[in-house]
C-alpha cells in the first residue's frame, strides 16, 4: 500500500510505484489530488486511467483530458507535467510495460467496454 508520511508518498502497489497526480477539477476548478500508480520513462512518467475496471474512468483522467497541465510528487520531488495520450504502437507498448509492475491492467481492461487512456506525462 501507499502511505503520506511528512507530505510526501510513501510505497507501491505490487511492484509499482504511486505518484500523487495534483489536476485541476473540470467542473469545479479546484485542485484535485489522487495518488496514481505510474512508470517511469526516462523523463517521462507514464499513468493509466484504468478505475479499476469500472464503467467510468477516474475523476484525474477526465480532468486530465480537460486540462492536461498538472503538477506531479514523486517522493520529495515536485514537477509541473503537461499530459498527452498515448496511441498506436507507444500506448501498446506502455501499456504492456505498466501490466509488468502491476498484472491489473489487463484484468481492468476485461472489465470495461470503455477505451482506458494511458498518459504520458512530460515536464513543462
């Protein structure tokens, strides 16, 4: 599991690390924080908007897909991202990547008729 300890995120889920993904709220405008697990990619931080499976895609996804400027914590370290989706042969194989720390994603998958988004998220 994942844990805050002094302000900062602590743990894995399985082999995968979690980040706390700070968005800005759709509707509401406010920010939103939620802890998210990700894959790093060089400089790149890959995460997924899997919901576990379910009908609909996690709150960050959608405010993510509405504002793709966020901010990211990774242990001490803070970051401005900006998110982009993930197509073609680079969502197949971040996706394959991401299932090998953590083997949900493709239960997740069977789960939902829904497209589930892979983002990467790059420094700005």
């Amino acid at each position: 599991m994942y844990r805050l300890t002094r302000g900062r995120l602590m743990g894995k889920v399985g082999r995968a690390p979690v980040l706390l993904l700070k968005t800005t709220g759709r509707k509401s405008g406010q920010p939103r924080t939620a802890p998210v697990l990700y894959l790093s990619d060089g400089a790149r931080l890959i995460v997924i908007g899997s919901n576990a499976g379910n009908k609909r895609p996690p709150a960050w996804a959608l405010n993510l897909q509405a504002n793709p400027d966020a901010d990211v914590q990774v242990r001490a370290e803070r970051r401005a991202a900006h998110a982009c989706l993930a197509e073609g042969e680079e969502r197949v194989e971040l996706w394959r990547r991401m299932n090998e720390q953590y083997a949900g994603f493709d239960d997740y998958r069977a789960k939902t008729d829904r497209d589930i988004p892979v983002f990467v998220l790059e420094r700005r």
